[in-house]
C-alpha cells in the first residue's frame, strides 16, 4: 500500500535527522508517534466529496476569495476522536510540559467541562479553541495541536478529493486559496526556484512572486531580507522590515522533501533565532516556547 511506502520513508528521513540533530531526538520519536496513528487510522477514514459550487470558483477566480471555510472541510468525527486519545496517550511521554497540558484536558473530558463532539462537529473554529483554552487556562498552542493533528486524515482526504478541481498557479495572494488561511512554510521548487507557499491548514501548496511578504504584501525590495544558519543554505528564514514577521523557506532543490512538517520540526533552531532577531511567526507552533 502506498502509505506504507510514505510511512518507511519518513521514518528513513527521521532517522537522518536524529543523527544529524541529536539535540531533536525526543521530539522527532514523538512526531513520528503521531504520523503512525495518523497512518494507521487512514484505511477506515470515511469523508465525503467538497461539493465545489461555480460561483464559489468564479470568486476566486475575480475576486481572490478562498473557495471554502474551514469549518467546510467535512472531519469524519469517530476517527477524529479515537485519534485525538491515542495523542493524548503519546503526548504524555513527549516533552514534561505537553504531558502536563494533556493530564488537565483529560481530566476537563472526564468531568464534561469540554466536548470533543462539539469541538468537531462545529467544524474547526479557532475562536472556540481559544475560548476553552482561555476558560480552562490550557495552553492554545498544544490544545490547537492535538485537535489539528486529530483531524489532519480528513483536512487531507478532503483536499486529495477537490485536487482535480484546482490549478495550483492560479493564486497569487499570501493566504491559502482552498481555505483562507496563513502561509507556514515556503518552498523553492524547479528551475529558477519557483516559489511555492504551503497552508498551515489544510496542507494546499499554490504558487505566488518570488518577492513579496505574504504576511503583509510588502514588495519593497531594502525591506525584504533573509538569513540562514552557516552552512545550512536549505533552510532560510525570509523576513520583513515592515511587519517584521518571517517565514521559513525550504529550497526543495537541494533536498527531497518527504515531509514538509517534519522538515519544519527539525529547524526549530532557526525559529528561535529569528525570534531573537526580532522577527514573529504568524503561525504557531507548538513547540516554539
Ligand atoms: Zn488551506
Ligand atoms: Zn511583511
């Protein structure tokens, strides 16, 4: 089966990492935790055609709006669920904090204060998740972790069935075009190294100029900057003076990405000092303090 294959390849590339990183060993055996219950949930998946209405494409097309919510995206619910308590169940062997975070929303689902039904079925909304995070006084960012990574299967079925439906030139804005929402990652792709962001949600890949900020559109050349650790030309933080956000940049021309997440994960350290320099990340990640 094809995952199968998927799945060795990204343990192959993990492997590669922890000896290239031993400094990221524990939070890579996690990830790689999550990406088996993902997989091995996968085959009984069950999600629905995103019927695609043609005013919906026309607007994209005239006027840039994303062609659906996310709360559009349909999430088979069982599966959502049993894959949020197989999280919750390696989260508590991850790092100190993460277990402390799951112990509390364990306890929160055991006396009803929070419903994961409901948090489903209402469709990924983020003000809720920041509400109960807020109400409950759990961190937002592992909170938002374990349900995006309990509904990722769906999110990925969902946007494999509209792939047809798509052209991934066509956009040329700095949100998702699928779904509206924010840029994680860029890619450097083909001859020339064109330029590829990818949705921190729904994982859709569009191509867009090579020099502009998708955080605030800036074009401006002088305040459009990068930089890069020695030696690690592959990864590169391209940042922005006039909002002073970055976003990370993979130059898939040098490395086969298996994973983009997972190359995402292992270059926390850059993170960190674009975080010192100054710069903010729109997207969270949970594993940046
Ligand atoms: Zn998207
Ligand atoms: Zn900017």
């Amino acid at each position: 089966m094809e995952w199968e294959t998927s799945l060795e390849n990204l343990k192959k590339r993990i492997q590669q990492l922890k000896k290239k990183r031993p400094a990221y060993k524990a939070i890579l055996a996690f990830y790689q935790k999550v990406k088996e219950e993902q997989e091995k949930i996968k085959p009984s998946l069950k999600i629905e055609p995103i019927p695609l209405k043609k005013e919906w494409k026309d607007l994209l097309a005239k006027e840039g709006f994303p062609l659906l919510e996310k709360k559009d995206f349909p999430l088979d619910i069982n599966v959502s669920l049993t894959l949020f308590n197989s999280l919750c169940r390696i989260g508590k062997e991850a790092t100190p904090h993460m277990a402390e975070q799951v112990k509390k929303i364990e306890e929160l689902l055991k006396n009803k204060k929070i419903s994961l039904k409901k948090i489903f079925t209402g469709g990924f909304e983020e003000e809720r998740i920041g509400k109960v995070a807020d109400e409950f006084g759990l961190d937002e960012k592992v909170l938002r972790f374990l349900i995006q990574e309990s509904i990722r299967p769906s999110i990925e079925e969902g946007l494999e069935k509209l792939h047809s439906e798509l052209d991934p030139e066509t956009s040329l804005k700095g949100s998702c075009p699928v779904c509206g929402s924010l840029p994680y990652l860029n890619l450097l792709k083909g001859e020339g190294g064109k330029r590829f962001l990818l949705c921190s949600f729904c994982g859709y890949q569009w191509r867009v100029d090579r020099f502009f900020c998708a955080f605030c559109g800036n074009k401006e050349q002088d305040s459009l900057g990068y930089f890069h650790a020695e030696g690690e030309e592959t990864y590169r933080m391209d940042t922005c003076e006039k909002c002073h956000q970055y976003i990370k940049t993979i130059d898939a021309r040098n490395i086969e990405i298996i994973d983009p997440a997972l190359e995402d994960l292992a270059t926390l350290h850059l993170d960190l000092l674009a975080s010192r320099k100054g710069y903010i990340r729109p997207v969270p990640n949970p594993w940046i303090p």
